[in-house]
C-alpha cells in the first residue's frame, strides 16, 4: 500500500485484484453501484455498516475487521498507510471452493458453475465477429438465468488458473477485446433512464455528460465505441414496465443497435417470458424486443452436470443420498444447491442419517414448481 493512498483508490485496486466489477462488489455487499462508484471516487465515505459488509467480499481478515472499519471511515488519507489493515495476497482458489454450494444467490464465480455447455457453445457462436446478435435466456423464476448471464462475460474473462481444470476458458477470439455490462432491473435506480444512460456510458468507458438524454446518448455511442460490447439486461421485464423506459427509447436502441455502430453493439436478457410477450403485454410495440432472435429456455442441469455439482462437496456422499438429491431436485440447479448444502452442513456436524432430508425438503418446498416445468429449448 502507498503511503497517503486514500481509501477510495485503495477499494479500486483492492476490487480488481479481485476480479469484480463495481456491480458485482455492490451485489455482494448490498447496496446499490453508485455507492461504490462515490466510494472508490472519494466522493463520500462508506458508513460502519457498508464498511462492515466490505469485510468478506474484500477478503479482509476477521481479526483486522475492526481497523479496516476505521480506517475505511477516516477522512486522513495522509495516516492511510499506518492505519489501514495488512491484507493477505489473493488466494483464487479460497473464494470459489470455501463453499460449494450457494443457496439463493446467483453463481457468480465460474468455478461454482455447473452445466450449459450446449447452451454457451450456441451463445458464444454469434458473438464471435461482429455483427454481435442478441440472446434471449427464457425460464421460470429459479431456473438459473442469472447465473448464465452472469457467466456469459466471467467464463471468456477469468484467467484459466481460476477455473476447474476441465473448463473451457477460450470462447472468443481476442476475448481481452469484449467490453461486457452487466445491468440489473431489480435496482430501481436503472429504471430511470438518464442514470441508466450515463452508467452505460460509462461502463463502456465513453463520456458521460453530467446530464443526458436518448439523443445525446446515440451521439456518444455512435461516435465512440469502439470495442465489441455486450450488454446483458436481467429481470428485463422490470425495465419494459418502467415508465421512464417508454418505447422511444426502445426503439433508439434498436437503431443505434443496428445502424450506428457497425455491429459492435449486443444485447442478452434474462426473463421468464419472451421479451416480446412482455411487451405485447405492456402494450409496448417496440421492434427492440424482435431482435432477440436468439432463445434458449433454461431448464434442467443434464444428469451428467448435476452429479458433478453434487460431487463437488468437499465430503463425498452416499451413493443412495446423490440419487435421492437428483430424484427430488429434478436436476434443476438451485434445487441441487439447497439439497446439497442441507446434506454437507449435516455431514460436516457428523449426522449420518436420513434426518437431514425433512430439513432439505422444507427448504425446496417453496420452488418446487420448478419440477411442473418441461425441459424444452428453442
């Protein structure tokens, strides 16, 4: 660490050291990506609990937690290198296999990504030269769309050493080249469409005028990009409902989309419907959501990725436990996660018995429609 470095460039090189986005580190956190823009920005300071919360995905170390805290809350960048905790060298391995199983959240470290590789062949098929062409991800709720999203742009761009060693790393000719944007609908702020204009702006690493509108934006864009680059929209059905994000502005994407930027723009969406129903639904005709010619339907793991998901427990289990796990999860990933977890936790406290299925089984019931879903791909 330099002496004098402030807490914000700090948090920027410490993020990257860690291969994370600023979204990515907001999520893990929980709260929204403007924070941590002001953060590494020295625009504001993180209170006690943002800073309490950067203590894990920063992998600070439990015993130095307290003056990470204090440092990260004092306003003394000159004291920075005395009063700023000692932090251990990246272990790559630490994150992705410290627990195998995630319950709730999507994966977002490709190492804890199981499956779809026929699905991410097809995918990264017509990303491969411009024109880019854009994908729609289509399931029910829990099926797994957001961690393919997310690893659409980790799996080209994670160094090899930090994935399995049977994973596929080259995807894209010259994948340092791709410029990938994550947004997420479910954060309110990015249904208003100046802020979500000026944070694709820049995540794209273009100007970003202090204020901008549709028109403006196209100019930029239009002018400026350069790289291929791929935007991937989750819970798009949030943003079609916004009543900022009306169909002009659906239809200037699709323009410059098409017309403006030599085939250097793309777009991937995750939704329970297609694009185009929600629409129709919205009463938005917008011909934005019939570029989306491109669909795959997110169903089940094949049998095959779902015992190597299983596998991955650190403690093996019983034979008669991983058919059980695959009858009642029906090979849908998230069931297989909460299954799996529920059966490792109760291994690791030296329970041998069956008991530990009542306690998975509650633990599923609430998705359980999962299981009244077709395996169909389009």
């Amino acid at each position: 660490m330099q002496p004098g470095m402030s807490f914000g460039t700090w948090l920027k090189q410490r993020r990257k050291a860690l291969d994370l986005t600023q979204d990515e580190l907001a999520q893990r956190v929980g709260c929204s990506v403007w924070t941590i823009i002001k953060i590494e920005a020295d625009a504001r300071r993180p209170s006690r609990q943002i800073a309490e919360r950067l203590i894990a995905p920063l992998e600070i170390a439990s015993a130095d937690g307290e003056q990470f805290i204090r440092w990260a809350r004092t306003s003394d960048t000159s004291a920075a290198s005395q009063s700023a905790p000692a932090v251990a060298p990246i272990a790559t391995e630490t994150y992705a296999t410290s627990q195998p199983f995630i319950v709730g959240l999507p994966i977002q470290h490709p190492r804890l990504f199981w499956g779809r590789t026929a699905e991410l062949v097809r995918i990264y098929q017509v990303w491969q030269q411009p024109p880019l062409q854009n994908v729609a991800l289509i399931g029910p709720k829990r099926s797994g769309k957001t961690s393919l999203l997310y690893q659409l742009k980790a799996l080209p761009t994670h160094p090899p050493a930090e994935l399995r060693p049977e994973q596929r790393h080259q995807w894209l000719p010259a994948a340092e080249r791709y410029r990938w944007i994550f947004v997420d609908f479910q954060d309110a702020r990015l249904l208003r469409r100046e802020r979500l204009l000026r944070y694709l702006l820049r995540q794209m690493g273009l100007d970003s005028p202090a204020s901008c509108d549709i028109e403006l934006f196209m100019d930029i864009v239009a002018d400026q990009l350069e790289q291929p680059t791929l935007i991937l929209m989750d819970e798009v059905g949030s943003a079609i409902a916004a009543p900022e994000l009306d169909q002009r502005f659906w239809d200037s994407l699709r323009s410059l989309a098409s017309h403006y930027v030599g085939g250097l723009l793309g777009f991937a969406l995750a939704a329970h419907e297609h694009p185009a129903q929600l629409a129709a639904a919205q009463s938005n005709g917008s011909p934005f959501f019939n570029l989306f010619g491109h669909t795959y339907h997110v169903g089940p793991l094949d049998e095959h990725a779902a015992r190597a998901l299983i596998a991955s427990a650190p403690l093996e289990f019983a034979a008669e436990d991983v058919e059980w796990i695959l009858a009642q999860s029906g090979a849908w990933p998230s069931l297989v996660q909460a299954l799996s977890y529920v059966r490792l936790m109760a291994l690791q406290q030296g329970d041998h018995s069956h008991a530990w299925r009542i306690t998975a089984l509650q633990q599923i019931a609430p998705f359980r429609y999962l299981l009244e879903h077709s395996h169909g791909r389009v």
